[in-house]
C-alpha cells in the first residue's frame, strides 16, 4: 500500500498556489486571519479549540478496528483496517492536524484537507480510482477510508518485472484513463508517477488504480497554472516552464510508458544518462541535473528493446514525449491509439449488457446533484416504450415478477459476468439508488438515470420540457432559481454530513457565480459532451 509514500522524496508543491475558489468552504466557514481557523458554531476561545473544526463525521474507532501501519509519508500515514460490522478491509489515510502553539489547526494544512476531499469528490466513482468510502475525524486526526489495493505499488513492479508489449499496454491504458476521466472533469493529477498507482490485489492480472490526488487541482479549459507541483523526475518540461495544462499530465503518463516497455528512464546523453543511472540506483539526484535532463537531454528511443519493439509503440510513447504539449495528444485521443486497442477488442458497437459496467461507472462521477437531476429527467421520459425498448429488456431480466423494482442483489448477481472484485461490485451500485434506505430495492427511474444515453436522449423534441420540469422539482421554495436552500432539503434532508457539499453541487452548475442556479445553468449543466463517452472508463468484460 503506498497512499502518500511518495511524499518523502523531492517533490515540488506550493500550497499557498491553491486557489481559494477551490475551496470556498474556507471562505464561508473559516477565518484565517492571523493563521487561524475557527469553524462558525463550532468556534471556541483559543484556550479550548473546538473538537471538530472540519464537520466530518466522528466514530471511527466504532465504526473500524486500525490494523498495521502499510505506508507512512510527509502527509499522511496508511493502515489497513477493518470495518467492524461487515468484517470488509479497507485502508484509512490518517494525516495528523498540524496546530499552532496555542491549538489552532494550520490554514494550509485545513486548504489541503479540505481541497484534497473536495477533488475525490469531484473524481467520483470509477474503477480507475481507489474508492473513498467516507472522511472521519477526531480531535488529532483526519480519516480517508479508501479502497484497499494489496497488490502493491507499480513502481515495485517496474523493478522486478519485465512487462510484454501486451501487459505494458494494458498498464498505460489504465493510467490514461484515469488521466482522461480527470481532465474531464477539469483536475489536472500534477504527480503522474508509479508510486502513485497501486493494483487491487496480487494477482497477476490485477487493475491498477490511481490512489493519491494530494498534488491535483482544477484547471479549466484554456487556463494555464504556473506553480510547480509533482515528482521531478516525472514533471513536463513546461511544468518547469511554469505555465502548463492537463497536457503535462500526459508527459508523466509518457515516462511510466517508456519505463515499463525498457525498465529505465528515457534521458540519454552525458547529463541524461548519469540522471537515468542514479534514479534507477535510488540515488539521490540533485533537482537542477533532474531538470536538465527533461528540458534538454535526449530521448533514447535506440537501445535495446526498442530495436525489437513494435512500430505502434514506439509511435505513442514518442507521442505522449513530445517535448512541446501542442504536440502531444490529449488522454482521450492517446486512448483511441492503434497499440491499445487491438482490433479483437473493437468497442465502437458494444451492446448495453457489454457496457454495464461502463455506463455505471459513468453515471458514479457525476456529482450528486446531477445523479439526482437525472433521476428525476429519467422518471418522466420512462413512459416512452419505444425508445427504451432495450432497457426495458434488460430491466425485466432482473424483475421477472414484474415489480418495477429490481432487487440489489440481481444487480450484484448480474455483474458477477465482469471481472470485478465484490467491493468493485458494491461500489458500481452504490450510486445506482437515490435513497439506501429503500430494502435494497431498486426502481426503474434510477436504473433509467445510470444505463440512459443521455446525448441521444437530449435530441428529443422534449428534452427541454423534461429539463424543466426536474427544474420545478428542485426550485422548491418557487424562487425561479435552485439555491443552497433547496438543495440542503434534496441533497441532505436538510442538514449535510460533508462539509461544503451544497456549495460545492451549487459551484458545479453556477456559471455566473451569482450563488444560485437558474434554468438555463441548470439545462447546460445537465447536457453531455464528449467527455461523457463511454470509452473513457473499463470495460471489464471477462476474457
């Protein structure tokens, strides 16, 4: 297990460079004037600081029993632990609060925390991602439960293994993935590197999944961030530049290619190959050569494997180095790349049983708001018979008593055809159901909102009156606007556990920043784009 582990070698990461918009919890609920921070109700003199500032949830150790220490870092320390009623392991992050002498937590220890949470939720749910299950906290400490991987991390494999062609590309399939389904969402990783990837289990065969988004932040389309943050030896040369985008995420994606196609790092030359030498030996290096070697050593792309390896390889892994980004392709276009797709697994025609797994993952990164929104589009187009004949099909496999609900379980039962492990399996539908309380039944609307492709369906002549009338649904005041009121009663039934969650699902779809969503904010934020295609996320399919 290897959350944060990474964090005891060099890596460049300014804090003070995470913009405030990112985490408007902060500016709402806490002052940090003169490095303080106090938490609105829960403010005390500074004597006796409050218990809880952050609004997580408390009872971890009711909930959990700690288990061995699996990896420890500058910012965060991991366990394996086990959840004390369902007996399932999972691993806790558990990150120390960094106080002033007189009790007060840390201002930049608080943003990271909290800027950290608020990027796994804007992730979602995916299987290219550990799943994080829920944030505790106490009087010392923060809590992530995430997924557990026990497989280890890639870079160990790096070293002891000799990837084919075959299994290298599956690999970097998997990292551009997870790249391509952050950038979608408008977070650029920043620290792409094999320590930051671990697989789900020791198997051979086992999925890798990205597990540390401490160094991420959000970068929109057109916009260029300056500080430098990530790992050295995996950072872009415009990253050194300072003034970069999701491409440079790319790069690093690039050098994890090159390294499990030929064990070592790409840099040649006099200066390079002492870098590629000293990093490999686990010799320190100092930053100024690592630097020099990305902006200016050559790339070997002639020594051995790759006079035996095949022509698409070579042809992505230069690609993803280009040391101009403009030159580079984008996460989603490397994915279509002739080395990662073979033509016996041509996707372009899958069926809905064959994309299951993809359309549930899928419908897990959206946001809750437009879970819910969905569900609520999706009840009123349920009666259109014939437009979701296929659906309907698969929907009465499960419900052959003709309920209108499908049980939990034939869900379950029917995704034991993919290769998924059983948390994999509860994690697909835990998104599935708007209220968990419903005797682990599942309606038909809600089965609609995840499996629905929502592009075809907005090229209905109704798709706006549909639109408005979830609209309505949600303005429950009658305002003419959706607002935090209105949203804590949706969301939460009127009090959130998750700090920030109404403004964050408010921040989503608010594009004039005026603290309310209107009808047309609200019609836009629910329209799909490219970046909802299906062949972003696995397949699973057995093989």
């Amino acid at each position: 297990m290897g959350f944060s582990c990474s964090y005891g070698r060099h890596q460049y990461h300014h804090l003070s460079s995470l913009r405030a918009s990112s985490v408007p919890y902060l500016s709402h609920k806490a002052d940090l004037r003169h490095g303080k921070f106090r938490c609105g109700a829960q403010a005390a003199s500074s004597t006796h600081p409050p218990k809880r500032l952050f609004g997580f949830a408390g009872g971890f150790s009711s909930d959990y029993d700690l288990g061995k220490l699996v990896g420890q870092g500058g910012f965060g320390t991991v366990y394996s632990a086990v959840h004390k009623r369902t007996g399932e392991r999972r691993a806790v992050k558990r990150m120390l609060k960094r106080r002033s002498p007189d009790g007060w937590l840390d201002p930049l220890f608080v943003r990271r925390i909290l800027h950290e949470v608020d990027i796994y939720n804007h992730i979602g749910h995916s299987l290219n991602t550990a799943y994080l299950y829920r944030v505790y906290e106490d009087q010392d400490h923060v809590d992530l439960v995430l997924e557990l991987c026990s497989g280890g991390e890639l870079w160990s494999r790096i070293q002891v293994n000799h990837y084919t062609e075959q299994e290298a590309a599956k690999l970097v399939r998997e990292i551009l993935r997870t790249l391509a389904q952050c950038h979608a969402r408008g977070i650029i990783m920043r620290d792409v590197k094999p320590s930051n990837f671990l697989f789900l289990s020791e198997h051979p065969d086992a999925p890798l999944k990205a597990i540390d988004f401490g160094m991420a932040t959000y970068c929109a389309a057109g916009q260029k961030l300056s500080d430098k943050a990530g790992s050295p030896i995996y950072l872009a040369p415009e990253v050194l530049r300072q003034s970069y985008d999701q491409r440079a995420d790319i790069w690093g994606a690039g050098v994890i290619a090159y390294q499990l196609l030929t064990g070592r790092l790409p840099f040649s030359g006099e200066e390079g190959q002492e870098v590629s030498d000293r990093y490999m030996a686990k010799q320190m290096c100092p930053t100024r050569d690592t630097n020099r070697a990305t902006l200016y050593s050559e790339l070997d792309f002639e020594r051995p494997p790759w006079d035996t390896s095949s022509a698409d390889a070579r042809e992505l892994v230069q690609s993803l180095l280009q040391r101009d980004p403009k030159q580079r392709p984008s996460a989603g276009d490397a994915l279509h790349h002739r080395w990662l797709n073979p033509a016996e697994d041509d996707s372009s025609d899958r069926t809905l049983s064959g994309s299951i797994v993809q359309r549930l993952q899928r419908f897990g990164t959206y946001g809750r708001l437009k879970q819910a929104a969905l569900r609520k589009v999706a009840h009123s187009i349920a009666a259109d018979d014939a437009a979701l004949m296929d659906l309907q099909k698969a929907f009465a496999q499960m419900d052959p008593e003709g309920t209108g609900t499908i049980r939990y379980a034939s869900v379950s039962q029917a995704l034991q055809e993919f290769d998924l492990s059983e948390p994999e399996r509860d994690q697909l539908m835990a998104d599935l159901v708007d209220n968990m309380d419903t005797a682990g039944q599942i309606k038909y609307d809600e089965w609609l909102a995840a499996m629905l492709d929502w592009k075809s369906v907005q090229d209905s002549s109704e798709w706006h009156d549909w639109i408005e009338l979830a609209f309505k649904a949600f303005d429950i005041d009658g305002s003419g606007s959706i607002g935090s009121e209105d949203l804590q009663a949706l969301l939460c039934g009127g009090q959130c556990m998750v700090p920030d969650e109404v403004d964050a699902a408010i921040r989503e779809a608010d594009l004039d920043g005026d603290g309310v969503i209107n009808l047309q904010e609200f019609e836009e934020f629910l329209t799909s784009n490219a970046n909802d295609a299906l062949d972003l996320f696995e397949t699973r399919l057995k093989h």
